[in-house]
C-alpha cells in the first residue's frame, strides 16, 4: 500500500520505518526543514535502538521517502497516519491539538478523492469527531474518512512495539472503510493472532488516555507506599516484589524512585483531567492530582536527601549525576526527572556534573547553565555525592571500589533503586535512596 506519516518525531518516524519494513511504500511528512535534511541523510536525529539501520535500509530500498510537501502527500496514496505532537498547553493542563489540526487543515483542500485519515497521536477524548467537522468545512468534495489508531510504543523498545504489537485497536465508524484498509495494511501484524479491538472512535482515544493514567497510577502507588516504608524504615523493594507475584498485581512498573516523566505521561494525565473537567466528569478523576503530586513530591524529596547527606546545606556540593535521560535506552528528556533534580540542586548552590550516554546533547538544549561531562568517571570526579537517576545498565554495573578512587566523598544516592545495596554499603558508600 502507499501510505503517508505526518510528523517525524519519535513515534512518526518509527511507525514510518517500520511500515516500509512490512512492505509499504511510505511518504515520512514533517515540517521541520532541518529534520528533514538530516533523516534524507540516513541521521536519525533522536536514540532509539535500531531505528537507524532500518531508516537506511529503507531510504535504500526506496520504500521510504521523506518530504516537507503536502502537495505530494495528497498525490501519495490513500492512508493518512497523524503522528504529530500533542504537547500540554502552556499554562493549562489540556493538549494542544494545533499541530494536529494543521494536518487535516493543510491535506484537506489538497485531497481529490476518497481517502482514509487514521490519527495515531494521543488526543482528548472527541477529538477525532471535531476534526471530522473540520474536514467536512475545508474538503474539495473529496470523502475524507478519519479513524482513530492510538499507539502504544515505548521508547527504547520502538521497533518491536510497532512490528510485534501487543494489540491494535481502531476506533471508527463502521460505515466507511477504515476496517477493511487497516486490516490490509496490518495484515501481517495480524497473521501473528495480535488481538485487533475494533471500536469507536471515543473509545479508542480512551483507551489509549486510559493505558497512560493507569501506568502513572502503578508507579505513584509505589512510590506512596515508598513514603511510609521511609517512615518506618521498611523496604519498598521488597513490598514489590512480594506484591507483584501476585498475578493480579504484576512486578512492572512497581519501580519505586524518582517517578516517571518523559514526553507522554506526564502530560497525558493532565490532558485526561482537563478533558473529565470538560466533560463535567471531573470527580471521576480527582485520583490522578494525588498521582500526579506523588510523582512531582519524589524529585523534591530527592533533593531533601542530598541536602541531609550533606548537613543541610548544598552550597559548595559536588554532586556527579549520573542519567539525564527520562528512561534507559533513549535520549528524550522532556520532563526529565533526573534533569529537575540536577536544576534544583544547582539552584540551591550545589556544583552539578551530569553524564548520560546518549542525551547530553538534548539535555544541554533545554538546561544550558548546567555541566556536562564525557563519561561517569568525569561526573563523580571530587564528587562529594553520585547520584543515579536513569538506570542505564553501564552505571547499574559501575564497580564501588573503582569510582571510590574518584570521588571526595563515598555517598550514593540511588534515584531508580537499581543498584546493589550491600555491594554498595559493603564498599564503604553511604548508600540512599
Ligand atoms: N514518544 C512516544 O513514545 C509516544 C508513544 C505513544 C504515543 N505518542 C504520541 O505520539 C504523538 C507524537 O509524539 P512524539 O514523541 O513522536 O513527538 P515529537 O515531538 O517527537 O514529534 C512530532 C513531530 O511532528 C512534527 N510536526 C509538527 N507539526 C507538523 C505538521 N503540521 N506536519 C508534519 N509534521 C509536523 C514536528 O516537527 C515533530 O518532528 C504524541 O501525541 C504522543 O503523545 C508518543
């Protein structure tokens, strides 16, 4: 099939790859000049494992072409994909759909024949039934179907995710065509018995909404329950691994530390609770401020725990943060919680060094005052505190006898309770969490 992907960013540009990779000839739309050069170049301009290869694989094989033109776009092909952003409003809670309206705004006008739209980006719940009116007002006459087909990729993960999905859900109206065509495309996804939940629109933007707030609420529960085993000097890591064999329960996500961030959940709990509000169903979700409080109270408290190490005061500290990145195996630090600790650490008079493998550059862009070092040996030089704060496996396996060499003081702060407690302590490190 020829299919067109609008917005190249983390998930575009996968889901773009991977549907040349399963046959497709793919038209990759997005609107930053610069962007584009870089990925006609074979350059991803973001990590995520294997993405790369394949993006070169298929700019080779011809399957993959990139472009900045709407007007080829409308010549391409007959299915649509919306992969743009849905950032949170500034100063709001609510998404900002203007990126995805740009899309149907600017292809409509351009369209001269029966085509299907099918949004991927996570939107607010009646999204998809406002850009139908959209549509309807700016098309040329042309059926311009819009169906919903929300993705559920992780970073780091992004290319088994989209090829080896563990559902498909399409949320459309059953007259038109968007079963028929999505079955197509997805056929050999579908070969493997991938469950395939067919629905309406609505529901398909909730449960997408849904999947998100009930991971956030996973980790905030975990890191509440974090906040009393703190008060009696019980082990949360232990409370998680009995709870999570319970299968009912499950271990993931049961990863207490310094909570989650990252370019979606974060804002697509606030997007749901401005959405409920809208809905007059806001009660409904009064649960995910608490969650959302829980996740914001770990960073602070991150912070309090640095400061008691160092007496009370974080003036003239050398503190060696080790993970900028809001996860392992990505670079992305939208809302980083290991980027929020090292600014408020800074602000209070604290000397920050921090080290990632793969988002230094990123992170620069967005806290410049801060300093970056070249490897996590640079960042805990005169540390008189390392912190963990992405569990990326080569510091889960830094060795305590080497770094003691490095730093002023032996004190470890382990931000994603990823590191050996006893091998840590028996070194000689305070080890925190
Ligand atoms: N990142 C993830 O892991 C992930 C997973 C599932 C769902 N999502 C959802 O997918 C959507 C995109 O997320 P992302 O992380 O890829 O965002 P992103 O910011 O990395 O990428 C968005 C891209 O769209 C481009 N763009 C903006 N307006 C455009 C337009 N009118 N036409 C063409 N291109 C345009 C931007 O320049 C940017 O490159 C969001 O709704 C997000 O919540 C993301």
């Amino acid at each position: 099939m020829r299919l067109t992907v609008f917005g190249l960013g983390y998930l575009g540009l996968t889901h773009a790859v991977c549907m040349a990779e399963l046959g497709h000839e793919v038209l990759g739309v997005e609107v930053d000049e610069a962007k584009v050069a870089r990925l006609q170049a074979g350059d991803v301009p973001f990590y995520e494992p294997g993405l790369a290869d394949l993006l070169t694989k298929h700019l080779d094989t011809g399957l993959l072409v990139i472009s900045t033109s709407y007007r080829q776009a409308a010549e391409w092909g007959d299915v649509f994909f919306i992969a743009v952003g849905t950032p949170q409003k500034k100063g709001e809670s609510a998404a900002d759909l203007r990126y995805v309206e740009a899309v149907v705004d600017n292809l409509a006008p351009l369209v001269d024949r029966d085509v299907l739209v099918l949004g991927k980006s996570t939107v607010p719940v009646g999204t998809c039934a406002k850009l139908v009116e959209r549509v309807r007002a700016r098309s040329q006459g042309a059926d311009i179907e819009i169906a919903w087909n929300p993705e559920f990729l992780r970073e780091g993960f992004a290319i088994e995710d989209t090829l080896q999905p563990d559902r498909i859900v399409l949320g459309r109206r059953p007259s038109g065509r968007a079963e028929a065509l999505t079955r197509e495309l997805y056929a050999d996804i579908l070969r493997h018995d991938t469950p395939f939940i067919l629905t309406d629109p609505e529901t398909a933007e909730l449960v997408k909404v849904s999947a998100n707030a009930f991971l956030a609420t996973k980790i905030s529960f975990i890191n509440a329950i974090a906040e009393v085993c703190e008060a009696v000097g019980a082990d949360v890591r232990a409370v998680a691994d009995a709870i999570g064999y319970d299968a009912r329960i499950g271990r993931r996500y049961l990863n207490a530390g310094i909570g989650f961030g990252g370019g979606c959940l974060p804002k697509d709990i606030r997007a749901f609770m401005a959405r409920a509000g809208e809905l007059g169903a806001s009660e409904a979700l009064t649960f995910l401020r608490e969650v959302d409080n829980v996740n914001m109270r770990r960073r602070t408290r991150m912070v309090d725990v640095v400061r008691g190490a160092c007496h009370g005061s974080l003036l003239g500290v050398n503190v060696g943060i080790l993970g900028a990145a809001f996860k392992p195996d990505s670079d992305d630090v939208r809302d980083s919680p290991a980027l929020n600790v090292a600014g408020q650490l800074q602000l209070q008079g604290a000397s920050v060094t921090v080290y990632d493998p793969k988002a230094i550059e990123n992170s620069k862009a967005i806290f410049p005052t801060l300093s970056y070092a070249a490897s996590a040996d640079d960042a805990c030089e005169n540390a008189d505190v390392v912190m963990v704060l992405t569990e990326w496996p080569e510091f889960v396996r830094i060795d305590p006898d080497d770094l003691s060499a490095l730093v002023r003081t032996k004190t470890i702060v382990d931000g994603r309770l990823c590191l050996d407690r006893q091998r840590w302590s028996g070194c000689g490190w305070t080890y925190l969490t």
